[in-house]
C-alpha cells in the first residue's frame, strides 16, 4: 500500500503493539499525519481484536493470524515494498535464513554500499524509508508470517531452505510452504531467485517464479581456518550470500573481508564457553530435527545434548537414528516433545543414554555438569519450538547460559 493510499484513511488501527506495532506508529505520524492512530495488544485487552470496528484501516501485525482480521488490513512488510525506493533482496526460508541475511549485508557493505539490514532479523523496516533513496539497498529477512499475506516479492530472493514447520499458526504445513513461496510469485523476468540446488524441496520451486534462476555457486575462496561460523550447513550459508553479493559486483577479496570479520548471530552453535574443562554450546535456535543434526554434524564429542519442546507432529525417527548413530551419552528430554523423542529411542537397538526428563533448565545444565567427561561437549539444539516452556527461543538460549556459567563458576 502506497504512502497516497494509506493517506485516504481517517482512522487507522494497528493490531499489535510491539516492536513493529511502535515502528508503524512512528510512520504513520511521519507520513500520514492526518489521520487518527489507534493501538490494539493483547498484553493490554484481551478483547483487543473489538478495536477493528472504529477503524477504516487495520495494520496487522506479523504475529496476529489473518482470519482474525475482519476489516481492511495491510501490514508493515506491505508499506514497505510498496514504498521503497531501492533494490530490495529478501531471503527467508526454514532455518539459516538470519545468518544468511546477514553475510550478505557484510558483503555488500564492502562496496561501500548504502545498505540496511531490516526486517525478521529484528530492525523494523518502516524505520528505513525516510532516509532511503534510489541507491539504498535493503537486505530483508523474511518470516512466514510476513510473508502469508505478501503481496510484492523482492527484485532478489534467495530462500536457503525449506522445512515443515509453522503448521499451528498457518493451518498446515501446505500452507506454510505457500506463504513462503510468496517471496517468489511476484517477481518478474528482471528479478532473481536464489536456491540451493542440494535443497531438492526448494530447487523444485522454480517453475512458480518468472524471475531468473541461480543456484548456489559451488566457488568457496575462503580460508576454512578463518571463517568464524561451524559447520558444512554455514558453509552453503556463505556460498548462497556469495552467489547474491556477485550481483552487486563484490568481489573474493571483499567477501573474504566480511566473513573473515563476521560476528556470528547469538544462539546459533554459538560457544557459551569451557566450564570445568566442559565446552557449552547453545544453538536455541534450532528448533527442527533437521537442525539439530545439522548441529551435531558440526561439532565433535558432544556428550550431552538437551532436546524437546512444544510438539508441532515432527518426526523425530532420523533424529533418534543420528542419536544412536553418534552414541549421544546423555539426553536432557524437556516437555512437550520429549516424551515423543523417547518413544522413538525406545523403537532402536544397542542404544541406551542416560536420560533425564526435566521443565527446569537450571537442572538440565547441572545434569549435563555430572554426566560430561572432561574435555566434551554439552549442546542446547532442541529440536522442538521453545513455546512449551519459554517465551521463545532467544529466552530459552539466555537460560541455558545463565545456568552454564552459574553452575560451571560454583
């Protein structure tokens, strides 16, 4: 919706009053002065969704599903597209979708670029459009919940990956897949998609898009020494920046500047420090099976390793088999999920870990202290959402080091 458009409405209500909720605001007073702004949150009125009917115009937040919209609706991710004045490149996709934001802001930035890193990586983009002209470049992360009611795609999309998740929100796993293939539909013969051709879900997208296709380039002119981020999953993360950041003419000895010197996101396989000769790692963030076996590939000798959560029907079986497969010692099972988890290592043979089945992280960590060697690892990928016991993953990553380093200087 243009800034012309949203101008013709007198009273404007928008639904969800967080972070984004207060970036809309403050737009709103900057660009359509006249008319009447209106707040609605649940955290202050639990009949806040009442609000919509004195409003001509709602502007829904993200977390607010769409059929509990009864008015005329727009969202901040639809202001934005329609009044940026720059080239937009968006990514999203299951998991990595924020790393991979980022590298690829690091690169351009090496041009020297006009670049702003915005969106579900937590900067609010309506923040950016005063200040952005014609040369601005905005690398935007993607969230499905952004992208469910979308109606413009990005000139440049790259989507790292594709894997069941979100169905309690969308509806079904179909549908959660149809929002993030919005980040592709609109795009036209002068645009880009971007995939990972080893992503067999995603590389079979491409007849949906007009836009030009590129995989991943297999080129990799970096030092593995020097990159500061584990694993072979963040090894595609860079090649997938790599392949957007030549679009942009940036060249190897630029994007071995900005990876060289790139400070990994908090909670992804992120090291809490070695503790009583014991090394932590919290990856919160992964909140799929298909994550956390990425993570247990990426580290050696992890010992101990805290799974579940809030149960979205994953399928923990090839989890339970890499558990086996790695002869994981100890588990840390944390409700809902955990009692799947067991069930499923209780189909294997010649595997028996020592478990513990807890909702307090304090006494998971302490169980991870007893049960570790000297010199392994203890890992936090729990393989489950964080909504059965925390209020999201970044609180559930802070919990876990707060513990680690409490009990580890005890």
């Amino acid at each position: 919706m243009t800034i012309k458009e949203l101008q013709t409405y007198n009273k404007i209500l928008i639904l969800g009053y967080g972070k984004e909720g207060q970036s809309v605001e403050r737009f709103l007073k900057r660009f359509v002065p006249a008319a009447e702004i209106l707040t609605a949150d649940k955290k202050d009125d639990e009949n806040y969704l009442l609000k919509q009917k004195d409003a001509d115009l709602v502007v829904r937040s993200p977390g607010i599903k769409i059929e509990k919209v009864f008015k005329k609706w727009t969202t901040a991710t639809n202001i934005f597209f329609g009044n940026f004045p720059g080239t937009l490149v968006g990514v999203t996709g299951t998991k990595g979708k924020s790393t991979t934001t980022a590298l690829i802001a690091a690169m351009i930035r090496q041009k020297k670029k006009d670049v702003r890193l915005v969106g579900n990586i937590g900067y609010p983009m309506l923040d950016e459009l005063e200040t952005a002209n014609t040369d601005t470049i905005a690398i935007v992360e993607l969230s499905s919940y952004q992208l469910a009611d979308l109606y413009f795609s990005p000139h440049i999309t790259l989507v790292v990956n594709w894997y069941p998740e979100h169905s309690d929100f969308h509806g079904s796993f179909e549908a959660y897949k149809k929002a993030k293939q919005n980040s592709i539909y609109f795009q036209t013969e002068k645009d880009y998609f971007i995939y990972d051709s080893h992503e067999k879900e995603v590389a079979g997208w491409t007849h949906l898009t007009k836009a030009q296709k590129i995989s991943y380039t297999d080129e990799f002119p970096f030092d593995e020494g020097k990159i500061p981020l584990l694993g072979a999953h963040n090894k595609r993360n860079i090649q997938g920046a790599l392949t957007v950041a030549k679009l942009f003419d940036v060249t190897n000895e630029e994007a071995q500047a900005a990876v060289y010197s790139f400070v990994p996101l908090p909670h992804r396989l992120q090291n809490v420090g070695t503790f009583k000769e014991i090394t932590f790692y919290d990856d919160a963030i992964s909140t799929t099976p298909e994550s956390t076996i990425a993570a247990l590939n990426s580290l050696k000798r992890v010992e101990t390793l805290l799974l579940g959560g809030q149960d979205r029907g994953y399928d923990f079986s090839i989890l339970a088999e890499v558990l086996q497969e790695k002869q994981i010692k100890s588990l840390v099972l944390f409700p809902e999920t955990g009692f799947r988890i067991k069930q499923a290592l209780l189909k294997l043979s010649d595997y028996y870990p020592e478990i513990l089945e807890t909702s307090d992280m304090k006494e998971a960590v302490a169980f991870a202290y007893k049960n570790c060697t000297q010199g392994s690892l203890c890992l936090l990928s729990t393989a489950s959402p964080s909504y059965s016991l925390w209020k999201n993953f970044e609180e559930k990553g802070d919990l876990f080091q707060r513990y680690v380093k409490l009990l580890g200087t005890s």
